[in-house]
C-alpha cells in the first residue's frame, strides 16, 4: 500500500511541474479550488482578486493578489496583460479558473486575448451572454424541453407604465434579477439577493425599491414552487474541451444562508443520484456545445412530480466543493482534460458518501426541517461522513484556525435574527 502510494506520489510531482492554477476570485468558491488542486497535486494556487476576503486569509495553499478596479473590464484586463508579461517565459500551462460571476464574464470577454498565454476552461462570450441573463436562459430551457417555474419577465419599462404589475399565478411568488452582474451594484434598503413575495402591495414596494436605485435590466418574476431549503437540488457538471460530459454530481441542499444578501447560498448538501436529471442536462450541455464547469440549482415541485430549473451558473459553485469531498477531485478533471489530454471514456455519474456543511453541526440540527432527510443528515454527522470546505487540518496555522471558527460561529447570530420557514 505504501509504495502504491510512493508511485501516485512520484507520478503528481511530475505533473504539478507542468501547469499553475490561477485562480480569480477570494471567496470560499477559491478556496475550494485551491484545496482541491493542492489535494490531489500538491500545487499551491496564485488568486487575482478584487479584495482579499476572509475565506483565503492566512492560507499556505493559495497566495491572493488584490488589484483595483479588477473587477471593472478596464482594471482586469489591464492586470491581466501585465500577468501574461510576468507568465511570458515560463514553460508551464497556466489554467485560469474563474470563480465567481463577474470574473467568468471578464474571462468570456476577453478568451480570444487572454487565450494567448492562459488555458480558460469556459464558454464563448456569446453562450455566457444568453445562459447567464435568465430571461434568455428561460428561453433556452423552452427550446430544450426543460421545465422551469411559471414566470413572468418584468421590465423597467413595463413597471413604469403599469406600477401595480398583474401578475397570470397567485401569491407567493419568487422575485430575483434576470442580471446578477448589474444586480451587485445596485444598493437599496432591504435589498436581498432574492425575494419571496406574499401579496401585491409588497411586490409593487419591492419592484419600486429596485428601479429607484437605478437597477435597469428585467425582474423575473415567477410562481413559488411549495416547500423548504430541502426540495432543492444542486448538479455539478465538467465538460471538456470537445464539449463531453465527463462528470455529473448531484446534490440534496438542506439549508440556506438565510441573510438577506446571501439568500440562495447553501450551507448544507446530501449527496443524492438522478441518473434521469442528469441525463436530461447532459444531452442539453452537450447539444449546445458547452465547456469547463456548470452548476444548475432546481427544486422538486410535488405539484406535478419534476425537477424545476432556476439557473445556471457558468462556473463552479461555492458550495461545489462537496463533490471533491464526495470523492470527485474537480481540479483533476480540468487537469486530466487540458494538461494531462487524457481522452474522453465515458460520463462518470457521482454517487458521494459525505455530507458537505458551511455552518456548525448544532445549526444543522436545530433549523433543518424535522423528517426523513434530517434523519439521514444526522446519521452522516453521527458517523462522522462530513467535511467542510474550509476546515482543512492540512492549512491550519493558529490564526487561520481562529479565522475560521470565527466565519462559521458568525452563522448562530444570523440564523437567530433572520431564519424564517419558508
């Protein structure tokens, strides 16, 4: 068993000395990545970002870069020529990896460029543009017979004209915007990243809100599909260069984030297997000739017994580090594809073994829904079959410890002030 090991060992040695992570971002999303690449390799990431943020604070498996305005396309791409100069004689391949919405848009707009001297496992600029704005991502589920909730787009100009907006489904409804990159700049008084409605008067004073402060793309607005964080699901995707899907996972979100800019966000996932769904988005993903990582949020709707789409998101999720935990390292599949050229076999279907959680256990236990899914989340807990994405023994100086302990005790004030069934 050890000299089993001795080879894997000898056998990534000479890989990492082939290639460098840079990663784009600072966010738990980067962190994930980074432990995954230095999981399996042992390689240590570069991030660009923005601003240095708590989840890659005191890291010895990822060295942030903070630049300003590099989340503007002029800052960005003017860092970015600066780093294919500093790149231009190094003999490794470079695989830029972005993670998070605005840094995959950068990326998309400037592939052809950046192309030159990086690897960028993503989509074309044109393909980012209509599945990254939902109105026409809803179009496109249309087009590939994929279900999706009732909806109604509301536009700036409709709701100028018509204030009191009538909506063809009764209340509740889910409000959120069509474009989440416009959205992060938008500030307002009881701004969430999404609404849930309960009659008119609230959606009139909510739509005014958002207008008023200048947001100008479309709303969507569509029908509540009934039940808790548990109805939803989460499917990881890898689509290589020549557009085949070489992994799927599935995930049974438990909870969410209940903050008001951070609704949306998971803090609990079950592994689950859908050979159906996964089916379904695979032939879709492959007909449209996707690349790189896809991330689909949907929930059960026992209405009519499917699967409803919400969205894609065109890169790794930040909670998408629960399929390296459940056994599918995401950072060897970018290196199998693009580094080591390893040719396509077949799509492999992830059945995890662990339970993926971004807040203490004692939450978990108290806000989760009371039934069959609890149940089988408290065994994982009781067998010890969880992780987290930023607990990692293996990077845990003392201050990076206290760090931590801190982001995840932050959670118990949260749920105590903004937790509410849904």
């Amino acid at each position: 068993m050890n000299e089993r090991k001795n080879v894997i060992l000898t056998v990534n040695e000479k890989i990492k000395e082939q290639f460098q992570p840079i990663l784009l971002g600072s966010d738990i999303n980067v962190y994930g990545m980074a432990r995954s690449f230095y999981e399996e390799y042992g390689i240590v990431s570069e991030a660009h970002s923005a601003a240095f943020l708590s989840a890659t604070k005191y890291s010895k498996i990822v060295n942030v870069h903070a630049h300003q305005g590099f989340s503007e396309p002029e800052g960005f791409i003017k860092t970015m020529r600066e780093l294919m100069k500093q790149y231009a004689n190094d003999s490794r391949k470079l695989l830029l990896v972005p993670c998070g919405d605005v840094y995959t848009e950068l990326v998309t707009h400037y592939k052809d460029e950046l192309s030159q001297r990086f690897i960028c496992p993503t989509v074309d600029a044109k393909t980012q543009e209509v599945l990254s704005n939902k109105v026409s991502f809803y179009e496109t589920c249309e087009k590939y017979d994929l279900p999706y909730p009732k909806t109604l787009i509301i536009t700036k100009e409709l709701f100028q004209e018509t204030p009191s907006v009538e909506l063809p489904f009764e209340f509740p409804v889910a409000l959120k915007p069509a474009n989440s990159v416009e959205y992060l700049d938008v500030d307002f008084e009881g701004r969430k990243k999404a609404f849930i409605i309960g009659d008119q008067k609230e959606l009139d004073d909510v739509l005014a809100k958002i207008y008023h402060a200048g947001y100008t793309s479309e709303m969507i607005c569509q029908d509540f599909i009934p039940g808790d964080d548990s109805r939803m699901r989460v499917l990881n995707a890898y689509v290589d260069q020549q557009h085949n899907v070489r992994m799927m996972c599935l995930g049974h979100p438990l909870l969410e984030d209940p903050t008001p800019q951070s609704v949306g966000n998971y803090v609990a996932i079950m592994p689950d297997y859908n050979e159906e769904i996964c089916k379904k988005i695979k032939s879709f993903l492959e007909e449209i000739k996707y690349s790189g990582f896809a991330n689909f949020d949907m929930k059960y709707d026992e209405r009519d017994g499917e699967y409803k789409l919400f969205e894609i998101n065109l890169r790794q999720g930040r909670s998408s580090f629960f399929v390296t935990l459940g056994g599918y390292n995401l950072a060897k599949y970018l290196v199998e594809d693009y580094i080591l050229e390893t040719p396509f076999t077949e799509t492999v279907y992830g059945k995890g073994d662990k339970l993926w959680i971004g807040v203490p256990k004692r939450i978990l236990k108290k806000y989760i829904t009371d039934g069959p899914d609890k149940d089988e989340a408290m065994n994982y807990l009781k067998n010890k079959q969880y992780g987290s994405t930023i607990f990692y023994k293996e990077d845990m100086s003392i201050k990076r410890y206290l760090l931590v302990q801190h982001i995840f005790y932050s959670y118990y004030g949260r749920y105590k002030e903004y937790f509410r069934k849904k």
